[in-house]
C-alpha cells in the first residue's frame, strides 16, 4: 500500500507537469510570426525627361464602354475615335481614384511624345473648332456627362464650380513615359496635398472636360499632355 507522502509527491510531480505544458503551449502562441508588411516604395522622379517606367498593364479583355458605337452621331463619330484609346487601369496603391492610360503605347519616347501631342492637338483644337464650336453641328447637346461616363467611364475627379454654374470631369491618364507617380499622394512617407488636389496630378496627362450644371452640356474640353 503507498503511503500518503507518496501520495502527495506523485500528485505534485504530475500537477508540475501539466503547468509545464500549458506554458510550452502559451509560448508557442507568443511567439507566431504575423506577415511583415513593407512601407510603400516611393517612386523615382526625373524632371529632365520622362523616363520609361514600363508598368502599363493592358486593356480590358471586355468592353468598358456601355455607349451604343453603331449608333453614334456626326459629333460623336470622331471623339469616339480618340475616347476608345483610353481605357481604366487597377492602381492598387491609390484605390480611391479611377486611373486611366492610353492604349498602344510604344516603348519609344519619340512614339510616345508623338501619341501625346496627337492627343493634345485633336481635344484642344481639332475638335472644338472643328465640331464643337461650329454652328454647323449641335456638338454640345449630344456630347453631354452621360456619353463621356459611357464612352471613358467615371471621372478620376469632379469639381463643382457654382460661380461660373460648370461641373468638371477630369480624367487622369497614367503614361508609361512620365516624371514621376501618377498620381502621386505621398513622398517620403508624407502625404501629397489633398484629395484631387492639383499638385497630385502633376505627373499624369489629364483630359479635362466641363459641363454646363443646368443642361449638362459639354462647354470646354482640352488635354493637358
């Protein structure tokens, strides 16, 4: 027969090794990795000459567009031809805003200054003087905010200007040839002026288009290269 003291010393030993156990478990636990996340890399800025940066992914496997293409004006014919280039991009570091880029970018600087002033020419002078202004076509009328939302799709950014009763849409445009981010929101680890603010977009191409708030009319257009 085992006597008490025996008793009591097994007890102990067992209740030791139990608490043993359960600390081994509690440092297993204190002591899982959690993923490591690293901080946002800024990107190189060069504001000598635009530097091929060589991340534009390309366009949608799917249409985009919801506006109806057979059946398009005099007025819409021609800025569709352009409208269609410019399709939406996935950046995953700036998911408030809706970026957008240029379709057929080539990796030739020339090529690529050539598309931007081709662009520039037709949205800031080709179009508006040769449709949008002329009192041959009604241009305005049809070009509303509705055609460019189905044509592009949601603007990056809209401004309400109640002195002079017009609505914005701008559009920024990522090329793959740029001085830096597009757009750029943070450097350093500090925070890039505000939301849509302009100095944020200094980096991007941006198709500005502007509406009339009474009758949603296109009034302006131009394209900052």
């Amino acid at each position: 027969m085992i006597s008490r003291p025996i008793i009591r010393i097994l007890s102990l030993i067992v209740l030791a090794t139990l608490l043993l156990f359960q600390c081994d478990k509690k440092v297993v636990i204190l002591t899982t990795e959690v993923d490591h996340v690293d901080p946002p890399v800024d990107e190189p800025i060069s504001y000598d000459v635009r530097t091929d940066r060589d991340d534009i992914p390309p366009p949608p496997t799917i249409p985009w567009w919801t506006i109806q293409t057979d059946e398009l004006t005099v007025c819409q014919q021609p800025i569709w031809a352009y409208l269609n280039k410019i399709y939406p991009i996935e950046d995953t570091a700036n998911p408030e805003y809706q970026i957008y880029t240029l379709d057929r970018q080539s990796p030739d600087l020339g090529s690529n200054n050539h598309l931007l002033n081709t662009f520039a020419s037709f949205f800031t002078l080709d179009f508006p003087q040769g449709y949008l202004h002329n009192s041959e076509y009604n241009c305005s009328r049809e070009l509303d905010a509705n055609f460019f939302e189905g044509a592009v799709g949601e603007p990056t950014c809209v401004a309400n200007n109640y002195q002079d009763s017009v609505i914005t849409y701008l559009y920024y445009i990522k090329m793959r040839f740029r001085y830096g981010p597009c757009p750029i929101t943070y450097r350093e680890g500090e925070v890039v002026g505000s939301y849509c603010d302009a100095i944020q977009t200094q980096f991007c191409s941006t198709l500005r288009v502007m509406f009339s708030m009474q009758t949603g009319e296109l009034e302006y257009i131009d394209f900052n290269r």
